[in-house]
C-alpha cells in the first residue's frame, strides 16, 4: 500500500513538474509572438515617421529650403497624421555631447556647466581619459550610461539628457544651453542666444549671427576661440535619430527600435537600425 501511495506520488510531481514545464514553454512562445508584433509595429510606426519626413522635404521649392526642414525636422514632423497612434520621437545626432569624441576641454566645460567646480571638473575629465585609455589603446564607451563607472560620473543623472555615444558634431538647431557650453569660446549668454533662436523657429546657421546680440565681451571670447567652436559644432544636424516604442501582449512585450537617419537630396536614408 505504501508502494503503490509513493509511486502515486512521484507520477503526480512528475506529471505537475511536466505541467509546469509545458506551461513555460508556452509562456516563453507567446512572448516572443508578442515581442514579434510589437517589432513589426514599431517597425511600422517608423516608416510612417520616414514617409511623413520625406512628405516634408517634398514640400521644399529649393535645395535651401530642404536644408532648412532638414534643419528642424523635429518640427515638420511633430504634427504629421502619418504618425498618429504612434509612439515616435526625433532627437538630432549633437543634441547632447558625443562622450567619444569630446575633448577633456570640452567634457570639463559640461561639468561646469553642470554645477561642478573648475578643479573637480577637470579632475573629472581627466578620469574619463583614463578610463578610455585603460587599456593601452582608445576604448570608446558602447553606452553612455557607463560613464557612472568612471570616477567623478558616479552621479549619472545628472548627466544623462546632456551625454551620449552617438557621433555627431554639436547641433545649434537643437542643443540645450548646457550642452552648448561644453564648446570652447561659447558663454552663458551666447548659448542663451543660440537657444533663443532654436525656439524661434530660425536656428543659427553661421556663429556669427549670434553674435549681434551678445555683448563685445562674449563676441571676444568666442573669436578668441572661433576655429575651435566651427570645428565642433554644425548648423544642420549630421543626423537624426528616430525612436519607435511599440508594445504588444498582456502583460505587454515592449520593443524600442532606433534608426540613425541621414538625407539624400529630398529623401531620408536609414544608415542603421539598433534595438534598445
């Protein structure tokens, strides 16, 4: 009797364990079906975003004009019915500072910026140096959120809407005042300029055309440093990023999809696809 009550026994955790695992099995397909629609909806949502891009560009009379969509693409976007029920956003390529191709000057200058002391800052960027050099060669950061392993960053927050690892010189169509300042020669008061501008609808396009409303002692300092500054910064973005988020299932699979974007004439080109 006892026999027959332990083999009873073992069948049945045997037969749940199966159980269990069949029920993982299935949970584990279902997701990545869900993860799958929510893919090919982002995916969707992004050529949506691409078509409304180019329906924009269309609309340019000249190659000047294309420049200046380009220029604000953001904007021409934002209120297109291509894209409505999706969830898209465009941040242009030099909205925030490119960790890997900053110099210490510039990354220290974000520092300050930032609310850090001069000799912190600099202690700062120096650390940031060493850690891209640890290893004997040029290491670049994969992710800018390991930047809070360097010493100095551990506070990562604070630096996490201004820093990134995506190339792109310093757009004046687009970057925040602080990030604005991590350029040599680029004031408080010339950033503030520059961002004046930006939400005007008529972003700079030359440096010098800032400088009518800055005083003799901001244009100063930037001429000081004026072929620093051009080296480091563009009027027109040299691309765009576009985020897709689309989710799919309950509980949902979420999918975050990220074109690089770049233009050709009137027509948007994806340069490449990365999933975050």
């Amino acid at each position: 009797m006892l026999t027959t009550l332990w083999i009873m026994t073992v069948a049945s955790v045997a037969a749940m364990a199966a159980a269990l695992a069949g029920r993982t099995s299935v949970y584990a397909a279902r997701n990545r079906v869900e993860l799958e629609r929510a893919y090919w909806r982002a995916a969707g949502c992004a050529r949506r975003a691409q078509a409304a891009m180019d329906a924009a560009l269309d609309t340019a009379a000249t190659p000047e004009q294309a420049t200046l969509i380009w220029r604000i693409l953001n904007h021409a976007v934002a209120g297109s019915a291509l894209i409505v029920g999706c969830n898209v956003s465009l941040e242009a390529a030099g909205t925030r500072l490119d960790l890997n191709a900053a110099s210490d000057e510039a990354v220290a200058n974000l520092a300050v910026a930032l609310g850090y002391g001069n000799d912190e800052a600099r202690a700062m960027a120096d650390s940031l140096t060493d850690w891209r050099h640890a290893e004997g060669s040029i290491r670049p950061l994969g992710d800018a959120r390991e930047l809070s392993r360097v010493r100095g960053f551990e506070n990562f927050a604070r630096f996490d809407s201004v820093v990134s690892v995506e190339p792109g010189r310093i757009s004046f169509a687009t970057a925040p005042v602080t990030v604005l300042l991590a350029v040599p020669g680029v004031t408080p008061e010339l950033a503030t300029a520059i961002v004046a501008r930006q939400q005007s609808g008529a972003p700079i396009a030359d440096l010098s055309e800032a400088l009518a409303s800055v005083s003799e002692a901001s244009a100063a300092t930037l001429a000081s440093r004026y072929s620093d500054a051009m080296r480091m910064t563009t009027a027109d973005p040299d691309a765009w990023l576009l985020r897709s988020i689309a989710s799919s299932g309950l509980p949902p699979n979420t999918f975050v999809l990220q074109w690089r974007l770049g233009r050709v004439g009137r027509r948007i080109v994806v340069l490449r696809v990365r999933r975050l």
